[in-house]
C-alpha cells in the first residue's frame, strides 16, 4: 500500500515538474509580439482579390491614398451586419481618394465568392490564405479594421461592429485634405 501511494506520489511530483519546466521554457522562447498602435506604419502586404487583381498597400498609400482595411469573416455575425454598411459607405465615397479593401481569414475562394455574390459587395476583397497580413496587424477579434493615412500609418484601429455613420467618419478622416 505503502509503496503504490509513493508511485503515485512521484508520477504526480513529475508531471508537475515537467509543466513548471514547459511553462518556464515556452515564456522564455516565446515571440515577442508587438501590437499595432495608431502611428505606426502599417504593414505593406500583398494579396490577390476575388477578381484576380493584385492588391498591394503601397499602391494606394504611393497615390496618396487612404485604405480602409476591414478583417473579416463569412462564419462572424457582427462581420455580416456591418457588410451592408460598409456597401453603402463604399460608393458615398467612391471617385475620392481612399481605398476599401475587405480581407478574409483563410476561408476558401468558392465560399467567400458565394458570400459576397449573397451581400452584393462590389469592394475589394482579398483572402489572407497562410494569416500573414492577419499575423502582420495583429488581429485578433473579427470584425476589426485598420484605418491607414494616406502616408501608410495607422490612423486609427476599428474593433467591432460598425455602423453607417462610424464607417463615413472613418473614411473621413483618411482622405486627404484637397
């Protein structure tokens, strides 16, 4: 009896060791993750839209452009609610110097464009296949957006729904002064 109850004893001493010891080791050997802040220059990316176009961040920001760049998903219900919106948005301010470019998590092209022949978005949309430009800004909750001046910094970061007058006060504040 003696000798099962210090089995037991020693295997749980040793589980118990070994976590303390992965604990202590993935802190220490973790990435340092720095989190995007207004001011910061915004990543540059490059991904490939629905439409075959090439979409690069510093196409727009070189043109003097400001970005509306909205992370979403098909499966995220707040991301579904503000589609029409931004919709809206989108041509109020066509034909001014900014860009809206809505970029999918990793989901599959024939479902994305299924989902966006549903909603009628005539926006840009892009798929972030690997999450590299979803890593770069690091986001986490969807819907997010990152509002980009026209000098590709961060002007401002957007998380969760947004409403029609959110989105045209955003879209305000980055297009250039004429």
């Amino acid at each position: 009896m003696k000798k099962k109850r210090r089995i037991t004893r020693s295997i749980i001493l040793a589980v118990l060791f070994l976590a303390i010891v992965y604990t202590i080791y993935a802190s220490l050997t973790k990435d340092k993750v720095t989190v995007l802040q207004v001011g910061d220059d915004a990543p540059d990316f490059e991904l490939v839209g629905l439409d075959g176009n090439i979409y690069r961040l510093s196409d727009y920001t070189s043109q003097g452009k400001g970005v509306f760049l909205n992370f979403w998903g098909t499966w995220c219900e707040p991301c579904e609610r503000e589609m029409p919106a931004m919709e809206r948005q989108y041509h109020n301010y066509s034909g001014q110097d900014f860009e809206m470019i809505a970029v999918n998590i990793a989901q599959s092209k024939l479902e994305v464009a299924n989902y966006v022949k549903e909603m009628g978005m005539s926006f840009p949309i892009v798929i972030d296949t690997n999450k590299s430009v979803l890593n770069a800004y690091n986001i986490t909750p969807l819907p997010t957006t990152i509002l980009i001046n026209p000098e590709g910094k961060v002007h401002h970061i957007a998380i969760g729904e947004m409403t029609d007058q959110s989105i045209a006060t955003y879209i305000e504040s980055i297009i250039p002064a004429s």
